[in-house]
C-alpha cells in the first residue's frame, strides 16, 4: 500500500484557543462574515483563461486552456468535451512542506471539483476536444477547494468557455457550537463540522447545489442553516466574481 | 458493445417504471435490498466482516499494529482507511493503482467512522508520543452490484465491531475488544427525473450517476456527506435526502446491534 490516509484533522484538544470571544472569531470577523477576498482575471499569459485569487490567507491561481485536442488520444469523445481538472498543492504552501504530486486528498477534491463543473460547460459544443482546469494553491488556510472554485470560474469565462451559470463557493464550520462562515485555519482545525458548498448561479440567483461535502458533526437542523449560510456567502462572492470579470473586459475595451 | 446497448434499453425502462414510481425490481423507492452481515469471517484479521447488500459482496478486513503516533496527537491511535476495487468484481474494475472512485470509496468511509468517532482513540494510546495503535480498514469489494459504497461502510463498522486489539502478539498486555462507541451508517441515494431512489443497484446506475451520500450517528447527527456524480442537486431535494437517510441509517443500526 504505497498511499495512505494521512490523519490530518486530529489535534491535540490542549492547544485550542478560545475561537470565539464576545461573539467574535479570532481574526475579528461576525459569524456570518467572509474573508477579504481579492481576485484579478487574465493573470498567464499563456492560459486561455485564468485568475488569481486571494480568500483570507488562501493565495490559489486557476488557468483554464482549451477547448484543444485531447491527448492521450483515447479519451477523446466524439459527442462532446471532456473536462478535466487539477487541484494541486504546492509543496510549500502549508507549515510542514507537503510532498510533492497529487495524494489522495488532492484526487477526490479533483474529482468532486470536476463534477461539480460538468453539468455547467456547454460541452456538447465541442466534440473530441478537451477543457483543462488546472487549479494550484500556493498558500493554503482552510477553504481551498472553495478558493480554487472561485478562481476556476472566472478563469473559465476568462477563456470563453460557455456554461449555463457561474459557481460560487464558501464552507460553513461549526466551531465552539455555532456556525461560521468561510472558516479559517484554526476554526477548520477545531472545529466540529466543515461543509464545504458551491452553487450554480444562473441570472443573479441560486439555483442549486455544484459541490457538497461534510466531515464533523451536525444536527439536521444546523445542517439547514448551515446552507442557508452558505448561500448569502456565495452571492457575495459571484458579486465579485462578476465585478473581476468585468474589469478585466473594460480594460481591453480602452486598447 | 453488446452490454452498452443492453443498459441503454435498461435505462429506458428504468426511468419508465421510475415516472410511476416504480422499480425494476419490485422494491419502494426507499427499499434497501437485503442485507446480510457475517463477522469473523477470517480469522487471521483482528476483525472482518461480509456484507452482502442484495448482490453486492464486500469484505472489510482490520489489521491492527503498534506504530507511531502523528506528532499533532501523540496520545491517539490511528486509522487508515483503503479500498481496493480489484478486477474479480466487476468487468469494469481494472488491475493498478488505486483510481479516483476507490480512493473517494475509502475516504467515505474513513470519514464515517472517524468523525463520528466511532472508535474511541484515546484508549488506543501504547505510550504517548512513541507508540500507539494503527487500524488498518481494508475494502476489499467483492461483486458489485450497485452501491458498494453502502455496503462497504456497512462492512466496516461491522468488522470494528468485531474487532479485538491484538496486544498478545505484540507483548502489550491483554487482547481487548476494540472499544467502539458509535454507529455510522451510510445512505446513498441516487437522483434522477426528480426523483430519487435509496440504495441503487448496478442496473439502476444506468440511468446516471447521480449520487449522494449521508452517514449518521447513532443520535441522528450527520457527520459526513458526499455529493458525488456530474450532477446539480437542488435545495429541496438535498433537505428531503438527508431526512429519509437519517430514516433509513435507523433501519440498518438495528441489524448492527445484533453484532
């Protein structure tokens, strides 16, 4: 068995800090807050599509390239596109340098990631052809699948790869018994639950459920709340989304 | 190319009977197929278990060992969860390295028992910082008839159940039953037409793979999810999946305390 299921969520309970204090988090924000988040589109020159995007202390850059042939050949689909994407580490981007290549973590957030972008692209309007994500985090603190969505989004319009909405996506931890939104390092570490979401957004609203994932403990009834949570977070951040997007656009409109 | 076709008119009578809110094998929407649980199944493991789900077969095997412990907790044993979807299961199973189903198969499963805390860890410290237990979980799928992810979480919760700390063969004492607090139980659902059915079989997976997975704890609680497919799922339909899982996890807990 060369790989194993590395026991990443275990801490020593005597280390926790306080993570709540007078109804605050550790960095200051409310519950239902989201980290700063700053994005800029267009960022590679050689992608067809790209971003860079900041969320807290999450630094993660996406490159989309295609629709171009498929190599190896043999996955190729004559009815339509094939996607692919490729969340990856880099090994310095966590407190003890990670390994590097993709382990068992990176490959089920590669696959629930592509699955969530599957049902969006248009991709009967490309036959044989093949539609790269690639998403690498540079510096990671907790949320990075959902940072990684973020930018894989405005990096996919970026390219003009047509899709019937835009993903957005946030987590919502429990931690010290409420819940929080867009949880940081040491609430995802302490926490009790983490659920991360992404949503398909179609004409400014919500429209139903790209990513969804949980570890820790919840009742049925938090678990309600925790995604009613999640979808004021995400609408704030396909505002940005749509503003990065947009700024990109009117810089070329000036050349 | 034969099979394709085949499952292509499967597919369409699936859906068909679905519309009226039927299924191909006579269950209700939210039938699970029979299950059948044997443990102990080999004793050279510390713990195993056999669950047959309809015809899905699944063999989970514990192995237990001292190791190190992970420096961010000296005082707590370890899991290890891993599947092996080996060829003799399935035609479309091939020989290698673990592939994306089947390390998204045992990361399921391990986060079912691990955040339900299924297994109390802290006893299974040897001496702090130098030497704790490892639990090997290995899924080893035999058939696969539809859901093995079911059945697998099924398996292992039993095979712990079943468990006994070898501490003997390693000069630590007494042997002594692994101390298991929780039952998580795993619900898959698969989603289609708007309608969803609970434990699909390997026909029914032919009409898409929609799936989502709910495990519970013995108090209701979700302590993990997975939404897994190419799939957009809506609000109300994942709020209507996690009541009927939380349901149906009921039924299958009370097969467990049976071990």
């Amino acid at each position: 068995m060369a790989e194993v299921e590395i026991n990443d969520k275990v801490v020593r309970k005597e280390d926790k800090p306080q993570l709540i204090v007078d109804g605050k988090r550790l960095d200051g924000r409310g519950f239902e807050e989201l980290r700063p988040i700053k994005m800029e589109a267009g960022i590679l020159k050689r992608a067809d599509g790209s971003c860079y995007l900041e969320m807290g202390r999450n630094k993660v850059v996406a490159a989309v390239y295609g629709p171009r042939e498929v190599h190896p050949r043999h996955l190729q689909d004559p009815s339509k596109a094939v996607i692919r994407y490729r969340y990856n580490m880099a090994p310095f981007s966590v407190e003890e340098r990670k390994r590097p290549g993709p382990d068992r973590r990176s490959v089920e957030i590669s696959k629930v990631s592509r699955e969530a972008y599957e049902p969006i692209i248009m991709k009967e309007l490309f036959p044989r052809s093949g539609i790269d994500i690639f998403v690498e985090v540079l510096q990671a603190d907790a949320g990075t699948r959902t940072a990684c969505l973020n930018a894989a989004t405005v990096a996919l319009v970026d390219a003009g790869i047509p899709m019937k909405g835009l993903i957005s996506s946030v987590a919502v931890a429990k931690v010290e018994g409420v819940l929080v939104l867009d949880p940081m390092k040491e609430e995802d570490n302490f926490g009790e639950a983490d659920v991360p979401f992404a949503f398909v957004i179609r004409n400014g609203k919500i429209e139903s459920i790209a990513l969804l994932q949980m570890d820790g403990r919840m009742s049925v009834e938090e678990m309600k709340k925790a995604t009613e949570m999640a979808k004021k977070g995400a609408m704030q951040i396909y505002e940005l989304q749509r503003e990065t997007i947009m700024k990109k656009y009117s810089k070329e409109d000036v050349d | 190319m034969g099979e394709e076709i085949l499952m292509d008119i499967k597919k369409d009578y699936i859906l068909s009977k679905l519309k009226d809110g039927e299924r191909i094998d006579g269950r209700k929407l939210d039938e699970i197929r029979p299950i059948d649980i044997q443990t102990d199944i080999i004793p050279k493991a510390e713990g195993s278990a056999l669950v047959k789900l309809g015809n899905t077969q699944v063999i989970v095997g514990v192995k237990m060992q001292p190791g190190e412990p992970f420096p961010d907790a000296p005082d707590r044993g370890i899991i290890i969860t891993n599947a092996e979807l080996v060829p003799l299961a399935s035609p479309t199973f091939e020989p290698g390295p673990p592939d994306e189903s089947s390390i998204e198969l045992a990361r399921i499963v391990d986060r079912g028992i691990r955040e339900s805390e299924a297994v109390d860890l802290s006893k299974l410290c040897i001496e702090e910082g130098e030497k704790v237990w490892i639990i090997f979980i290995d899924i080893h799928a035999l058939d696969d008839d539809g859901n093995l992810m079911d059945a697998s979480a099924l398996a292992a919760i039993s095979a712990l159940l079943n468990t006994t700390v070898p501490a003997e063969n390693f000069s630590i004492g007494d042997n002594f039953p692994l101390p298991v607090r929780d039952l998580p139980v795993a619900i898959t659902s698969l989603l289609a037409d708007g309608r969803y059915i609970i434990d699909p079989s390997r026909d029914e997976m032919s009409i898409g793979h929609k799936l989502l997975t709910i495990t519970t704890d013995k108090n209701d609680n979700i302590v993990a999810m997975q939404k897994s497919g190419s799939y957009i799922l809506k609000e109300e339909k994942f709020y209507e999946l996690i009541d009927v899982s939380v349901r149906k996890a009921r039924e299958l807990r009370e097969l467990l305390k049976n071990i």
